[in-house]
C-alpha cells in the first residue's frame, strides 16, 4: 500500500497494484521527479520500476538490470535525472528515456540531498568521510568538504538532508570523530 500524509493525515493513494514489497528485505528506492510529475519506485533486486502519477496511476518502466544489495536514488533537477547509487559503487542514471551505468570510486554506503542553496545534489561518501556535489552530471569534491563524522554501522548510511528552515544541509551519525 502507498500512502502519503496530507494536512495532518495519512491518506490511502493505492491499495496494491504497483510496486510489491515482499520478503525480508524488499530491496526499494524511490524519489520524486518534479519535472515529469512523478514519483518513480525502483525494486532493486528484480529491477522493475514503476511510476505513479498525480492520479494515483502505476505505470511499469522499462526495467533496469537487477542492483545487488542496496541504493538510494535522488532526483537531480539541475539535470533532470533520477541518480541511484548502489552499495556495489555503480551509479544509474535515468534521464527520462533510458538507463546508463558507471562505476564509482564512492563506498558502499552514500547520502544524497539536493541542496538549494548550491543549486546541486549532494552526495556524502560514509567510508570515505568526504562531501561531492554533482555539475553537469558529474560528481567534484566539495572544497573543505570533509565529512566530521562517521557511521560506525556497516549497514546504514547517514541520513542526510536539506533543513530549509537552517538553510543548510544535515547529516545524521552514529558517532563523532
């Protein structure tokens, strides 16, 4: 079931005729595509993905090779792409149309928030401690951007965010060096 919280509740939008979380570790991503209107749910161990729209409509993709283990997926709207990184340090990028690979130096577990302010999707490398913001499509190293902690737990990533409300990006840990 998918459901969203609007003015103060939790709203029923679909009862089951997308996307299936079944077993122990359902393997999802998913993000928001502003400029398609749509969110796009991606089921990591069979490789489907499916959309819904406004309307509250399932629409299958074209499906995308099977990711092993985990990732996490972030639309990127200075590009208008959907980029998933996976725990395997292989990057997808969806434009619209179709799917592309590439390899990655990150670790296996990574953070992404679009950060305003910069005008760019963020990415915090947990194992190596660094920050990169992603331009044109490609990840550079953020000047100073060391990251001041770590996540001691092998199978998390930090979670991080945009606080609008601070003008700042946020990162979660589980301990601080």
């Amino acid at each position: 079931q998918l459901h969203d919280w609007t003015d103060g509740h939790w709203r029923l939008i679909d009862a089951g005729n997308g996307p299936v979380l079944d077993g122990f570790a359902p393997q999802i991503t998913a993000t928001y595509d502003t400029v398609r209107h749509r969110a796009m749910v991606i089921q990591l161990a069979t490789g489907a993905v499916w959309t819904i729209d406004a309307a509250a409509s399932w629409t299958a993709q074209a499906a995308m090779p099977e990711i092993p283990g985990e990732a996490v997926a972030m639309f990127d709207p200075a590009s208008s792409e959907i980029v998933v990184e996976t725990t395997a340090s292989v990057e997808w990028v969806y434009d619209g149309e179709e799917w592309a690979s590439s390899p990655t130096e990150f670790g296996a577990r990574v953070s992404m928030a679009f950060d305003p302010d910069r005008g760019h999707v963020v990415l915090v490398d947990n194992q190596a401690k660094t920050a990169h913001e992603r331009i044109d499509g490609a990840w550079s190293a953020l000047d100073d951007g060391g990251v001041p902690c770590a996540n001691e737990q092998l199978f998390s990533a930090m979670p991080l965010y945009y606080d609008a409300g601070g003008g700042a990006l946020s990162l979660f840990s589980s301990t601080a060096d």
